[in-house]
C-alpha cells in the first residue's frame, strides 16, 4: 500500500470519538472478519506539500459493536455504505477495467492522486492492478489495466485499440477511470468514434451498455463536464469535487453520454503548437519556460468533423482558449489568460458571420430555420452543459444528461460590456436575462441589444472574415482554423457513443 495512506486498526478507542466528518467519507464498507462484522470507513484527506495540493486515503476500522455504540458512525453507514463491488467495477471474462492517469491534465495532481488515492481505494475493494497496459488484459478477476500517459497521444491511442478490442470481442463491456480533466473525455469520445464509425450495429442490437463506460475524476482545469453532470447532486454536506467524485466511482449507475458533431469545410485545418523535432530530441530538460515556448511551433492537420461533450464556439471564446495557447503567450504561464482576456476586450473585434439556427422543441425536434439578423458578432457558443467551470454557469437551463443543444450569443460591444456579461455567467447565469439600451423585452430570437439563448439542433457559422486571426473556432479546446466563407456546422448527436457514471440521483433523473 502507498505510504501516504493511513490505516487505523479496529478497537481504538480514539478512532469512535476522531472518525472522519462526512463531507471527507468516500464510502464505509462492511466487512465480515472472524465473528464480527467490521466497518471500514475510507476518507480523502486534503492538504498541501511544498506548496502544493496532497491527497491522502485514510483508512479508519471499527467493530460493529462500536458501530452500535455511536449513532453518527451508524449514520455515516446508512449514508455511505458500499456492500460489494459494484457491476462496474468487477473485472473478468466479461468486463474489462482500466484505469488511466493522465500525468498533464490540469495542474499534474492525477499520478499522485492515482497513487495515494486510487491505488489503495481499488485495494481496498480487493482489486488490484495487472500492470501497465494499453487496452490489453485477459479478463482476470479482481485486477485492471493501469495507463500512465507518456504524451498526448496516449488516450487517443489507448481509445482505438479499445475500439478494435469491442469489436472482436462483442460481448465485453469495459469500465474506464479517467484521472483527467474534460481533454481525457474529449480524446477518448474523438478516437473511439473515428475506429468505431461504419461499424455500429443498427436496431436493437445496438444498445447502449455494449458502448464503454467512463468514470471522470476531475484533475483537469475547468473540469465542465465533470462540475454539469454532478450540478444538481445534493447531499447533507458539501463535498469536494475530487469527494464527489470518488462517491459516483463506487455507487454511481451508468447512463448514454450526450455528445454533438461540429462538421468543418474543406481546408480546415486543426492547430496546436509543440516542439521542433531538433528541440524534441535534445533532451534538454534545463530549459527555462520562456526558452520552451520560444521553440514551440505552429502545428496543423486538416480534418472534416469534431465530436464534442462540453462546448462549440466562435468569437471571444474560441480566440481567448487559442490566443492563450499561442508561444507568445505561453511563455507566461497562468497568468497568460487574463493578458489575452484583456487585450481581446480592449480590441472588442467585432466578427463577420452568418449564423442560422434551426430550433427545436422541448422533445428535441426540429421546428424550422432561421438566420438571425445580425452580421456582426462578440459571443456564439453551443454547449449541451450547464457549466463552463464550477461557478461559470454558461447554460443555466442545461440539466444533467438533458442531451438538449443551447445557443447563447450577442452581438457587438465594447470590453466593458463584454466583461459585464462574463461577470453575470458567474453570478449563477444571469447573463441570458441581459437587456441594454433601453431594450428590455427579449425578441423571440433573443437578438437585438441583448444576450440570446435558445434551445436548438443544429447551428451553421458562416464566417465573413479575411483574416486567419479571426476564423479560429473551438470544440471542447481544440482550435479549427476553418477559411474564409467557410461553414460551421454543429448538431447534436441523436446517437451515443459513451456513456458515463453519473450520481444515483442524477441516473434516476433521467429516466424519470
């Protein structure tokens, strides 16, 4: 067992009195040992090291006679009690399970917190890694596949050799556990469905619990689909994310991932920024940030289409996530996005686009196409989530797992508006109801001096701009340089292709 958790032994009378407080319990398992039954209650632990965030699984036993003996230790069971490994999370001839630690995501927390955490958790429900491997792994009972990312094309690769593996082996299902922010879901859903594609099964044979079934901990950035999927998850206490999601890890159902496809014209390409091959191979670790990103360049491939779980957008969103990502930005570290952010406020381009939109009613149906009237645009984004980060509510009337497509968007304005908007996004998304300029009705298309937002099934960008600065789009973070009079369009995805753990309450919800 990793060295940071802690173990306390049945008996000690100190552990009744100092059990952990509920907002810090994982789960309580109930083990038979001898004659006695035995509560083990395991905890996460938070705190810092060298200035950084640690985690630590503590690990507490106690008699059921002391059980009896203290109600909140009896509650905390009624509560959080786990009797049994769930389906999910029980490896053999068919189920496979695998556990990915994405070593980049975020603020590089995920391999700690795989070994501190996830390692002895897993134990501790008496599974146990058979080493490091791709997708591989003969269905041995009570062990997973363990893949610690070298790069960023380990989750890609990873997800098309599963995507081979489903389909010589049709009747094995796969649990995935994903120590990754949004990034992990969107190379996963991106490389599984490009393999997978042409080979779906149609009618009834295609369902649902054949696709793989992820489980998110939250160890990236922003963490969207993570924070929109457990918005509406109550309980007696407030729980950290990373709590919460160790929670939907042993008690949480499956349900299908809502998705979206953003299809591009020909001559889009994709760009991201990495080393030149000589830099790459020198090995020069000893390099100092601004000398990193000095070397970094331009990287592009062309592609036709996107699918994405969290959000498509163009206009001060999608220039904000590249301008950020660029080398001379880069160079500064976190502080490079609020540089960007206020010098695109200060700038207040104004972008030339052709948006229609085709509306659909509250079964998602399509009721007809418009174009707003509008040709000159601050904010398009299409999102089938509640929240960009935890308090950045972008879709207030998004609900977990709804599937339902929402469009917000505005037109020109200077920087100061701009931000008042944004400020409103994180005053719980009291941005939609913004009205300015004496204009305090909103029109039916929601446009005009104000902030639309709208159900819809499909949106077409057509972009008017001669500069390439500004026909950068984004999907899920990834940027798509698309030329000029080129379309965008984004749709929802009636077909699924994940599906994702979820809270029992959020599961219920939507079935109900």
């Amino acid at each position: 067992m990793p060295a940071e958790s802690t173990s306390d032994q049945p008996g000690d009378p100190q552990d009744v009195t100092k059990f952990p407080s509920s907002e810090e319990v994982i789960c309580v398992l109930k083990k038979q040992a001898s004659t006695k039954d035995v509560y083990e209650v395991l905890s996460l632990n938070q705190g810092e090291q060298d200035g950084k965030p640690s985690f630590t699984l503590r690990q507490s036993s106690y008699t059921g006679a002391e059980a009896d003996e203290n109600p909140a230790l009896q509650q905390l069971y009624n509560d959080f009690g786990v009797e049994g490994r769930p389906v999910h999370l029980q490896p053999g001839p068919q189920r496979r399970m695998h556990v990915i630690v994405s070593t980049h995501s975020g603020t590089k927390l995920s391999l700690q917190f795989y070994n501190n955490v996830i390692a002895p958790l897993l134990e501790a429900i008496g599974l146990t890694t058979s080493g490091e491997s791709k997708t591989g792994g003969n269905g041995k009972p009570d062990s997973y596949n363990l893949l610690i990312t070298q790069d960023a094309e380990s989750v890609k690769n990873f997800a098309r050799d599963l995507a081979d593996q489903s389909r010589s082996e049709k009747n094995v299902e796969h649990t995935v556990v994903l120590l990754s922010g949004d990034g992990g879901v969107v190379d996963m859903l991106n490389s599984y469905t490009s393999t997978s594609d042409g080979h779906h099964t149609s009618g009834d044979d295609a369902k649902s619990q054949s696709l793989p079934l992820i489980a998110v901990l939250p160890l990236g950035t922003g963490n969207a689909l993570f924070h929109s999927l457990h918005k509406t998850v109550k309980g007696p206490t407030a729980v950290s994310d990373l709590v919460q999601g160790l929670r939907t890890l042993l008690r949480g159902k499956a349900a299908p991932l809502p998705s979206f496809k953003a299809a591009f014209p020909e001559g889009s390409r994709t760009i991201t920024y990495s080393k030149t091959a000589d830099v790459a191979s020198s090995g020069n670790d000893s390099t100092t940030t601004a000398d990193s990103t000095t070397n970094l360049k331009e990287q592009a491939e062309y592609i036709t289409h996107l699918y994405g779980v969290v959000v498509a957008s163009y206009g001060f969103h999608s220039q904000l996530v590249w301008e950020s990502d660029t080398p001379a930005y880069r160079q500064h570290g976190a502080k490079r996005f609020q540089m960007v952010a206020q010098e695109l406020l200060k700038e207040s381009h104004a972008y030339r686009a052709t948006v229609e939109i085709t509306r659909s009613t509250a079964t998602g149906e399509a009721i007809g196409s418009e174009k707003l009237a509008r040709d000159r645009h601050t904010y398009i984004l299409a999102t089938p989530v509640s929240n960009l980060e935890k308090t950045f509510c972008i879709s207030p009337a998004s609900r977990p797992l709804d599937g339902q497509l929402r469009l917000v968007h505005f037109g020109p304005v200077d920087g100061a508006k701009t931000m008042e908007i944004m400020m409103a996004a994180y005053d719980g998304g009291k941005h939609v109801h913004m009205r300015w300029g004496g204009n305090t009705a909103q029109g039916q298309d929601g446009e005009g001096d104000g902030v639309g937002y709208e159900d819809i099934s499909e949106v077409r960008i057509t972009t008017h701009e001669e500069d390439a600065r500004w026909r950068k789009v984004c999907i899920d973070g990834t940027i798509v340089e698309i030329p000029a009079g080129g379309c965008m369009v984004v749709s929802k995805e009636i077909r699924r292709h994940l599906r994702v753990l979820v809270d029992e309450s959020v599961a219920h919800d939507s079935t109900s």
